[in-house]
C-alpha cells in the first residue's frame, strides 16, 4: 500500500491477494487511463519480480471488479461520441 496526499493506493497483488499478471494488469491500467482515474507507481521486490507496479484507490478497484464479476462493461465515462443516458 502506498499513501499519497492522503489517499491509499493498491497494487493489484494487495487488492486480490495473489500475482494478477501482466493481461490482467494492462486491463486494469487502460480502464484507469479511460476512466482518468489517478494512479502511482511502487517499487516491489517480492516472489522473484523487482520493478515497479501500478496502484490504484480501492474504490476505483473495487468498482472494476464489481464489473468485471457482474459481465457488465467497465463504461464510467463512454467514449467521445457515444450516446450518453440523457
């Protein structure tokens, strides 16, 4: 967990509990760059991997994975374009 201005910030792996791998990371990242949803980055050194992740706010990752086991798209704000609901 990283704080930062006063906002906690998750990796996937402390979200889950488990490595989330690099398909289900990029999924994660692009909703977040569409949705403009502010992440960090951490430096980990755990299981054999050293680099750095992405974090994200729970309510951010709990809202994605609400979708995600619901089979309802990740859509918090359509593309320019698309029809809005009003």
């Amino acid at each position: 967990m990283k704080i930062e201005n006063e906002v906690e910030y998750h990796s996937l792996y402390e979200y889950l509990g488990y490595a989330a791998g690099p398909r289900l990371g990029d999924e994660v990242n692009k909703a977040a760059i569409k949705s403009k949803q502010k992440y960090v980055t951490q430096y980990i050194e755990q299981g054999g991997y050293k680099g750095n992740v992405f974090c994200y706010t729970k309510d951010f990752l709990d809202e994605y994975f609400y979708t995600i086991e619901n089979k309802e798209p990740f859509n918090k704000y359509p593309e320019p374009g698309e029809d809005l609901p009003f």
